[in-house]
C-alpha cells in the first residue's frame, strides 16, 4: 500500500519549484530571514526548505568547511530526524496488522528479559516512541561521561565506546537494564529505545531496518541520495560540521544498529519526505503522527518520534530536531495547511537548535 501511495504522491504534476511574483515576493522575505539566521555568531551555512502545498522553495547559504557552497544534494547527517522514519516503518506495521501499538516487545526479542517490565506492566510500542520506556539514553550505559563533560571532546569519546557495536552487543545490555518506575509514567529520552525499535522491526519484516527504509521509504519516494549509516565510500561527501566553539567534530562512526540517528540525506530528498507527511488522507501519516500522550503534558504531545503542539486556535504543528555532533536540523509541519519547513547547518550547540525553530516559526508565519 505504502509504495503505490507514495509513487501517485510523485507522480502529481503539481511538484515544483514556485515561480510568478508570489514566489519572488517570497522568496525574499524568506531568504532575509535565512540571512539574519546566518548572522548568529555559531553558524556558518545552511540549507533551508519550504513547501506550501504545491510549492516548494530551496535556499543555499553561506560556506561548509571546505569552503564550498551547500547545494541541493549536500549530504548531511539527519541525526535524530531519523528517528520520524523510525515512527514510519512502525506506522506501517501498525497499518499492515503486524503489531499493536500497545504490544509488548518483548514477543519480538530473543529471549524473555522479564527486566523489561515494572510492577507488572511492560514496555510497549508506545512507550519506545514516546520516550517514556524507561530506557537509558545509549548503549553502553555510561551516564557518568554526561556528568559536566568537555563538549570538545565527548562525542569523540561517544565514537570511540560504539564504533562497531553490535546487535549481540545491544541484546546483551538489554538483559542488565533495571527500570526504576512504570513505563509510560515520565519522559527520558532514549536513543536506546529507538535502536530497540528498529531491532523489532527486523525481526517483525525478517529484514535489515537499511533495507526496510529503502524498500518502505526511500525507493517509494524515490529519495535517491538518502542513506542509512555513513559507508566508507560516503563519508568523504557529508558535510563536516563543527561545534559551537569552531571545532571541527567527528560523523558517528559505523555500527549495526541505526534506527536512533543514522541516516544521512540533502537537501532535495528531504523535500519529498516532508511531502510525504504532509499528506493528511496518507493512513500511514495519520498514523504517524497520532497523539500518544492522552493530554498529560496539556499542550504537547508526542507522535510516532514527531512531538506535536496544540497551537491553540491555530492548527497544530508537527516538529522534530536532529542533532549530531556537528549539525542541527529542524523539522516543522502544518499538516492542516499543507505547510513544512526543513533547516539544516553543519553547526552544533546548546542554542543552535533554538534559533533554527525561531526562524522555522518566522517561515511559517509567511504563509
């Protein structure tokens, strides 16, 4: 179903690149706005693209490290936006009955883990999207290198503990894991939780999750410059990032399980995944991006690895950051009026990311 929607999604004549004066007009408030972003002192480039129902619009700003312009297929590192296609694949088992979104994953693991559990009551489906699992932040299980770390240098120290790390590997953490409340009853975020989600996922299709993602997402939606994990022959093209103190930083290293944070994309194949969930009448993206949290935080929520904002008379938006060692992104949606957003800089920091939101909502105001 997914591959025969997403083909009748490309094949509408209407994707294209606006033009006439609305487009000029446009095009220079948005391409102000991406200037004054390109002012803040931290960052050096950017990619920016909008779309507005059958108009998309693409900016090119400033220089990368090797002081050549972003272009429309720059790969960059998609960090945790890897995680929406994450959500996605779940959407689709969800839709193909292949599992329930309450499920107990623990009928799709190798072995009992009755750790997995607290006072009786799992860790589901819902749990790992929401990031209410219980889990810890990675594998392995090293809190103490957060406790007041040296920022130039812990995410050379994060590469060097998972470069190579294994499924047997992760399994075998899983089996030491304590929870310490409910599932469910706190958010803690957990990249542990979404690679455990990709593990189920393989053995829900008896597929890699790398070749899921291509079968599901990227050959449906043609995203021909899209990639899960950085191979050898791909890392000379992503674009090097740095930190917020002009570092250069390090891309994650290669390891087995990527559904946390490891695919790499441009410009352009973002583009028609944005148009792919925008498609409000898409079973999947309904899916997608349902609300999970019954209310219990008041205005936010949590989709599918999307975070949702009830915007009070205005319609809801649908975002997700992805941050890696040397690059932020920004994704923001109105589904309700056909409206995205993507940003991406090749520059990391604890502000990085608010700025790309501010000017996201500066966009979205535009229209």
């Amino acid at each position: 179903m997914i591959q025969k929607t997403l083909l009748a999604l490309l094949s509408i004549a209407g994707i294209f690149i606006a033009n006439g004066q609305e487009k000029d007009d446009l095009s220079k408030v948005i391409s102000t706005l991406c200037d004054s972003l390109l002012a803040k002192k931290e960052i050096r480039s950017l990619s920016v693209g909008v779309i507005k129902s059958d108009k998309i619009y693409k900016f090119h700003k400033g220089r990368l490290i090797n002081r050549k312009s972003p272009g429309d297929n720059t790969l960059y590192e998609m960090a945790s936006l890897t995680k929406t296609f994450t959500g996605t694949l779940l959407a689709k088992a969800i839709l193909d009955k292949k599992v329930g979104l309450d499920e107990d994953i623990r009928k799709y693991l190798p072995d009992s883990l009755p750790n997995l559990e607290f006072d009786g009551k799992p860790i589901s489906f819902r749990h790992l999207v929401t990031h209410t699992s219980g889990l810890p932040n990675m594998f392995p299980n090293i809190p103490e290198i957060f406790d007041k770390p040296d920022w130039n240098e812990l995410p050379f120290k994060i590469n060097k503990l998972q470069e190579g790390y294994t499924r047997s590997q992760f399994l075998e953490a899983l089996q030491g894991i304590k929870l310490d409340t409910v599932p469910g009853f706190k958010l803690s975020y957990s990249n542990a939780g979404a690679n455990l989600l990709g593990y189920c996922l393989e053995k829900i299709y008896n597929k890699s999750y790398k070749d899921l993602i291509k079968a599901f997402i990227l050959q449906p939606l043609r995203m021909n410059n899209t990639y899960v994990g950085v191979s050898d022959s791909k890392s000379k093209s992503v674009a090097k990032g740095l930190n917020s103190n002009g570092l250069e930083m390090p891309i994650r290293v290669r390891k087995e399980l990527n559904a946390e944070g490891g695919i790499v994309s441009s410009l352009d194949d973002m583009m028609k995944y944005i148009q792919f969930h925008l498609q409000n009448d898409n079973a999947i993206i309904r899916i997608s991006h349902q609300e999970l949290l019954n209310g219990k935080y008041g205005d936010f929520e949590n989709g599918l690895f999307w975070q949702i904002i009830k915007n009070g008379p205005k319609p809801d938006k649908v975002f997700q950051n992805g941050g890696a060692f040397g690059t932020s992104s920004w994704i923001t949606l109105v589904p309700e009026s056909e409206l995205g957003v993507f940003i991406i800089t090749n520059v990391s920091g604890p502000e990085v990311h608010q700025k790309l939101n501010a000017t996201a909502d500066k966009i979205i105001e535009l229209f």
